[in-house]
C-alpha cells in the first residue's frame, strides 16, 4: 500500500463520519488514528454530547460488526464475554460456549466506569491480547477489534473508578466537549428537521486484509532518532524519579504519584505516526509528537491527593513538562 492511497481511505472515512457528527472534527481523526495503530479509546464527557453516535457512525463507516454494552452495577463478566451453556444435540447433552457482545469488530462500553471492578477485568485480557478465557478455554476474538469506553466526569455516585491497569490499555483518552453556538445550530438542523443521514460503507467487502494493510503502513513510517529521544525524555520526566529540571520537577514531584508506563512511548510514537501519514508525510516531525502526546498521557499519570484538591489536571502538567523538556 502506497501513503497516498492510505490517506484517501483515511480521509473518506472521516468525511463519513463528519455527515453524521458536527464538530470534534480532531476526535473524529484521532479515534482513527487510534483504530488503525491496533488501539482501543476511552472518551469522557457529559451526557448528550453524541459518544454513542460516533461510535455508531464509525462501525457503519467501517462497515463492521458493531455491539454495545451497558455498563451497570449489576453486569457479571459473562454477560459480556459469554458462557459455557447446556444445549442438546442428537439426544446427547453437552455444554456449548454461547458467545458475548465481546465477540465483535467494534465495541462500545458505554459508561463503563458504572460496572464493579470484577466485571471490568472481563474486558482487560480481550483489550491486550485479542481473546477472552471462559473455564480455561481461550476463544480468539475477530480482527479487527477495538473497544470504545465512555465515562461521564460529572456523576460519580454509584460509578467505580476504573482500574490503572485498564486506563493503561487504552491507547487514547479523549475529551469530548460541548459544541459551539454555530455546531449547535448545525446539530438542530440535522435533528429536528426531516431529514436524517447515516454513516455509509467506505471500506470494500475484503475490508480485513485492507486494514491489516494500512496497520502494516503506519508502522513503516520513519522516525529521526532526535525525536525518538525526545518521547523518552517527555515519558521519563513523567516519573517522580526523573532527571527534569527546573519548575517541572517540581510539579511532578509535587503532584504525580506514579508516572507514564512504557505503554504511554508507545501510543505518542504510534499515534504520531499516524498522524504523519494523515498529513501526507511519511516521517513523524516534532508537531506530530505534540498533537498526540496530550490523549497518549493524560490517562497515564496518577495524581496525588494534593492535585486533586488544588484542581490540578494532568494536561496541565503535561503542558508543564512539555515546556521544560528542550528537543534536542
């Protein structure tokens, strides 16, 4: 696959799903940036703001099979990754698995920070490696495979908040904000009237090789070992133990209580790259790393009972970090 031929594809999926979704013209690309690195996406926001709707909108673009997930406290792990059921066949009885809404090329849990600990660890081992385990029997999932999470910032009675571990499998953690005066009016128009537009099939019928292709492509893209350097020094300065100077060690030492993993290097890396071949490069640049170092992060960093109090974001101190970290 050629750069160019990546770009139309990528470019008439995002003008698919902007039919549908007015405005979050950056969220719409970087949960395809994330789709085509092997990611999964954790989107925050408020109620009404049209998560579900851009999920929707993607799998139909994707032309997809496509399941959602209510998250609720009262939701067991085999309401989502399946079961072992007893079904008769030729006289004989004998236990058949009986698939979960897990078993699909996108899926979105919605408000997924409302379901216990234990019935979110079902999605953990589907996230990192691919297949779920029901009574010591693996079943692979379909690829592709993506899971979409939302969580509302806003009612936490009654929520749990999800565990580090899990945050970190996701590959961007984005903010879904609320739309502008003339985005509202758009959306009033395309939702009060008559008319209504879905998201149509952009991908052909042999959609799986395509994507692996385009997977395959991201991953080629090349990167100076300058910058390269540079993400390790941004992810290290991150930790408590890092060898930043100046105000922004303060600040981590201050606020941070654990910093990036390594996982974290590798979303901006993957996320830059993806961003290069969008903007029609095939070598990730500075402003590459900049645009995707925010979602990569934020998610990443652990803050301290002191940072909760004063109000303290992690995109501030990333912002902070960024700032004292120099290129070269």
């Amino acid at each position: 696959m050629e750069p160019q031929q990546f770009r139309e594809v990528f470019k008439r999926l995002e003008g698919e799903v902007q039919k549908v979704i007015v405005g979050h013209d950056d969220l719409i690309r970087k949960v395809l940036i994330a789709f085509f690195a092997g990611g999964h996406v954790l989107l925050e926001g408020v109620p009404g703001l049209g998560k579900t709707l851009l999920v929707k909108s993607l799998s139909n673009a994707f032309g997809m099979s496509f399941k959602r997930i209510q998250f609720t406290p009262d939701l067991m792990p085999s309401d989502i990754v399946g079961t072992e059921v007893l079904a008769e066949n030729d006289g004989r009885r004998e236990f058949q698995f009986k698939k979960g809404p897990i078993f699909a090329h996108v899926v979105l849990a919605d408000e997924i920070n409302r379901a216990t600990p234990k019935t979110q660890s079902a999605v953990l081992e589907a996230m990192e490696e691919r297949q779920v385990t029901v009574f010591g029997e693996s079943h692979v999932l379909e690829s592709p495979f993506m899971v979409l999470a939302t969580q509302n910032p806003i009612e936490l009675e009654g929520t749990y908040p999800l565990p580090e571990a899990q945050l970190d499998r996701f590959f961007f953690k984005l903010l879904v904000t609320s739309p502008s005066p003339a985005e509202l009016k758009e959306i009033l128009k395309r939702t009060t009237g008559t008319e209504s537009g879905d998201a149509t099939k952009v991908l052909p019928d042999d959609r799986g090789e395509l994507v692996n292709e385009m997977k395959q492509l991201l991953r080629q893209v090349m990167i100076a070992p300058p910058i390269e350097d540079y993400v390790v020094r941004l992810v290290h300065a991150t930790q408590a133990d890092g060898q930043n100077g100046g105000p922004a060690r303060t600040l981590v030492k201050q606020y941070i209580r654990f910093g990036s993993s390594p996982r974290g290097a590798q979303s901006v890396i993957l996320g830059a790259k993806g961003n290069a071949l969008v903007e029609g490069r095939v070598h990730v640049s500075y402003a590459d790393i900049e645009t995707i170092v925010f979602p990569a992060l934020r998610h990443r960093l652990i803050l301290n009972f002191q940072a909760e109090a004063e109000n303290v974001t992690t995109d501030q101190l990333i912002a902070e970090v960024m700032k004292q970290v120099p290129r070269n």
